[in-house]
C-alpha cells in the first residue's frame, strides 16, 4: 500500500519538485546565514522574508536517534514493519559543516544494525505523483 | 495582589488595506505583524518569552524558534485578545514571564484569491489543517515516515538519551518496576501484580528501545479539582493545599524540533516554579511526575533538578523510588499503572492533594508537606511544574 504522501506548500513546492530530480534542497537565510528546517516563510532567526533561498544538500547525514516500529503507525505502513524512523542530521549544503535535522526512514538494512552516530547517505523512494520521498541507508 | 500598574501594552501594529484583501496570507503575514510590533516597541525576538494564538501557541512559538514560559491558546471567539491582555497581565504581575507576544492573522478573502491563483476552487486552502485549524508543517515533514504517535517520539528521546548517556533499558524498566509496587498499594490502580525488570525487557518491543511495559496504559479516567483564594481555604472542610510555586515552558510541537532530545522545557518550568516557591528538590516529599512513558519520567529526575544532567539512570538505581524510599514517586501507580485516559495531569494534581491532606490510606507518605506535580504535554512538548504545600510548608 502507497504510504502517506506530502502534501506541499506554497513555501515547500521548491523542495518538493527539486525530489522529481532526486535534489535534496535545504532552505537558507542569506540575510543572517542559517540553515532552516522545515522550510518556513521568514526566518527564525532574524525575521527576514526577503533573502530566503535554496541550497543543495550533499545527502550526507548522521543518524541523531533512531527507533525501530514494530507495529505500524497507520494501515499504510502495515508491510513495512519492523521500519525505522530514525532524526538524521543531513548536509544543510553551504559549503560547511553545517546540517539541519530532519525525520526520515533508514533503508536497505536490517532495522536493528541502526544506531546513533552512524553515517548515512539519502535515496529516494518514488511517490505516486513523480515526486520522491528522501530515504536513507547506510553509508558505504 | 492587584493587577494595578503591573503591566504595560509597550507596541501595537495592524494591517488593513483599502480593497479589503492583504496580500500576505498566514504564517507570513504573521510574521510581518511580529516583525512591525517589535521594531514599534524596541525588543527584539530573543526577548519574548510568552506567546498568545488562538490556534496553536505552541505551533506559533516553534514557527519562530520561541521558548515560551508563558503559552495561551485560550479561543473565546472575537474578544479572546482582551483575554489573553488579561491572562498576560496577570502572568507578568505574577512573575510568570517578562515579555508576552500577542499575534493574529485571518484573511478570507487573499486566501481565497490565492488558492483560485493556484488552479483550485478556492474553497480550502492547501495543506492539512493542524488539530487547532492553522498549518500542520507535521503532515509534511513527519507523518509520511510512519513514528508510532505517541510512542515513536519518546522512543526517539530514549534512543538519544541511551547513546548520549549511557542509559539501559534496564534503568528504564526500573521506573516501572517501582511504580507497579506504588500501584500494589493501590486498590483502585489498573495494574497490580507485581512486576520485574525481566517482565518489562521480555514484553513486546513496541518503539525500540521502549517495550509494551515502559508505556503508559490506555484507560477510561476522569477528575476535577477547585481552587480558590488561600483566605477561604483556611475556612473549608479539609485541610488547604497551597500553590507555592508554578512554571510552563515549552519548546516545539514535533519531536524533529526538539532543540536535544536529551532535555526538556522541564528544565526551565521546574527550576523556576521551586525558586517561585523557595522549596530545592530535597525539600520534596512526593514526586507526581507525568510518567506516559518510563524515559518520560526519567526525564523528569534530571530536568527537575533531582539529579545531574544525564545521571537518571543511575539515579533510579541509587535511589528508591518506590513505597518506602527516598524520593516518592507517582505514588497512586502513575500513568503507568494506575490510569491513563490519554490526558494524565489531571491525576497528578488529585494524587499531590491526597498526599499533603494525609488521606492516602497504604500508600501515604508520612508526615507529607510538599508535593509536586510536573505534566508534560505532546511530545515532551510542553512542561508545567507545580509545587503544592501543606499549611506548614507556608
């Protein structure tokens, strides 16, 4: 069964259509240089509105917690279980070591072999309206 | 106390516009008015730390990275903002916070234009309503990836707090082995045979590391309390139980937010509500702490100031916890045994009272004359910390 899909925003139809080309943007200030997660119509740092922008994430990330669902958390996710949900701090894509922290799954490993601290790198999985859903696996 | 002279409206802003249509909608619209009404006073985001929406505060305040002490999301319909003048006066009288933020944004007719713009029919807006009506970033950015609500969120904190600390899923079940013998004592709890560390660690996994018995129950519940001025308590037919001391704080609505999963807006609520009341964690006879889940509690212990950051795990094994010992905790069986009815901290309040009035039959913790109730709201989302007195605790 196809999962829960998301649903975009006005704000978040750049992240989203960025997926159909498997890109992983992070929202950027450029007024005051902070990395946003989730993306948002100002700032929380400095309130600007106007310098707001995109930037490539690497898809390098680390996990940051990690849980293992041995039931599903609604009947989409029925064949999935056990899954994992894990935080993962993902590449923000300036150009330094700075990440934003993002929910996601890990993939293609056996659920319990995920801890905190691993590395990880982003996959995709196809939505049904051609956009993709950023994933994780292990890094290789 | 009066409210007399003890607050000040220090900056205003609206926008309105001639045609009747704005052309910022929601959360950016909103934003402007936060932008405009402190450059009107002279403060600055860092500065607020209370926040009034008749949506969502708590959605609000992590839309701009806010850590409320001080939240309202009181709906009266058109005059809740004269309400929450009210609420916020009397909160900075009190000494509750400093500097509370009151926003609000509605504009039926820019949404409508826009989501016509956008090829619909203009009827809805896109996007998921939040449980309050406003944006639900939730639905977006953590729904698709399947968390088990509650459980997956708490998991989420116990994994962090593991491998940060060092904790065991035994020091986890620990809390529950020791609220089940409170329960025992309890004839009116759910849950009473006894319990072992090993009966926690071999039930189902549910959320690793959290097992079926580190969650709290599902049960029907119900409850009130009354609370009126101490003068008239004085004159009633059971003994007064004071409020020394109160504090709220929070910090997100989704578990992704959570500044570190490690620590929760109990760090700032409890502090704050035992200097209000001039009590240290020492002083405390009875812990009622909202245990939804074993790390729930654990979490409490340190962010309460009972141990160091980090130390709760080898702090329930230290210290007993249970009938008995040195630090009484949820001592009608708590969320995890005793009931659960999905909002808990109604129990915590009724639990604290019997305790300090002395009419908790087997499970009474002698001579009791302070008490806590600490509740914890979403997903270790918003703290609220009392600190409740017998007449000889005054």
């Amino acid at each position: 069964m196809a999962r829960i899909e998301p649903e975009a925003t006005e704000v978040t139809d750049a992240f989203w259509d960025a997926t159909r080309e498997q890109r992983y943007l992070v929202q950027w200030c450029g007024a005051c240089g902070t990395p946003i997660f989730y993306p948002r119509e100002v700032c929380p740092q400095c309130l600007s509105a106007d310098a707001l922008e995109w930037r490539e994430s690497s898809g390098a990330g680390t996990v940051y917690a990690v849980s293992v669902q041995h039931r599903p958390a609604n009947p989409t996710m029925v064949d999935r279980v056990p899954y994992v949900v894990a935080l993962v701090e993902v590449d923000a894509g300036g150009g330094q070591a700075q990440t934003v922290r993002v929910m996601s799954n890990v993939v293609n490993c056996e659920p319990e072999s995920v801890h905190v601290g691993d590395a990880v790198a982003l996959t995709w999985e196809p939505l049904s309206d051609g956009r993709n859903l950023p994933q994780f696996e292990p890094a290789t | 106390m009066t409210l007399r002279g003890k607050a000040a409206v220090v900056g205003v802003t609206d926008a309105v516009s001639p045609t009747g249509e704005l052309e910022l909608t929601g959360r950016a619209l909103e934003a402007q008015m936060v932008r405009e009404v402190l450059d009107d006073a002279g403060l600055t985001l860092a500065d607020i730390d209370g926040v009034c929406h008749h949506q969502s505060s708590i959605q609000f305040a992590e839309f701009l990275g806010i850590t409320a002490r001080f939240t309202d999301s009181t709906m009266t319909g058109g005059s809740v903002f004269e309400v929450y003048l009210e609420h916020a006066a009397s909160a900075i009288a009190a000494g509750v916070a400093e500097c509370i933020l009151v926003v609000f944004a509605q504009t039926p007719r820019a949404s409508r234009t826009a989501a016509k713009r956008r090829g619909g029919s203009g009827e809805m807006p896109r996007g998921r309503p939040g449980m309050w009506g406003g944006p639900n970033p939730m639905m977006e950015w953590e729904v698709p990836y399947g968390l088990q609500g509650p459980v997956g969120g708490y998991a989420l904190s116990a994994s962090r707090h593991m491998a940060q600390y060092g904790t065991t899923p035994e020091q986890l079940a620990t809390i529950a082995v020791k609220t089940r013998e409170w329960a025992s004592l309890n004839p009116r709890a759910k849950s009473r045979d006894p319990l072992t560390v090993d009966d926690v660690l071999a039930s189902d996994m549910i959320a690793s590391p959290l097992h079926k018995l580190d969650c709290c129950l599902v049960t029907d519940g119900a409850g009130a309390f009354i609370v009126t001025t101490a003068e008239r308590a004085r004159d009633l037919r059971k003994p007064p139980v004071y409020v020394l001391g109160a504090a709220t704080a929070h910090s997100h609505m989704m578990i992704s937010q959570m500044p570190d999963l490690g620590t929760t807006p109990g760090s700032i609520s409890g502090p704050k509500a035992f200097e209000m009341a001039g009590v240290k964690p020492g002083d405390v006879d009875v812990l009622m702490g909202y245990d939804s889940f074993t790390i729930t509690q654990l979490l409490h212990f340190e962010d309460l100031g009972f141990c160091a950051k980090g130390e709760g795990g080898p702090f329930v094994e230290s210290t007993n916890i249970g009938p008995g010992g040195e630090l009484p905790t949820n001592t009608n069986g708590g969320g995890l045994s005793y009931t659960h009815p999905g909002m808990y901290g109604m129990f915590l309040v009724v639990e604290a009272v019997r305790q300090l009035r002395g009419e908790a039959d087997a499970r009474q913790v002698p001579d009791a004359s302070i008490a806590v109730a600490h509740g914890s709201g979403m997903v270790l989302s918003c703290m609220s910390t009392a600190v409740l007195g017998t007449e000889a605790a005054l």
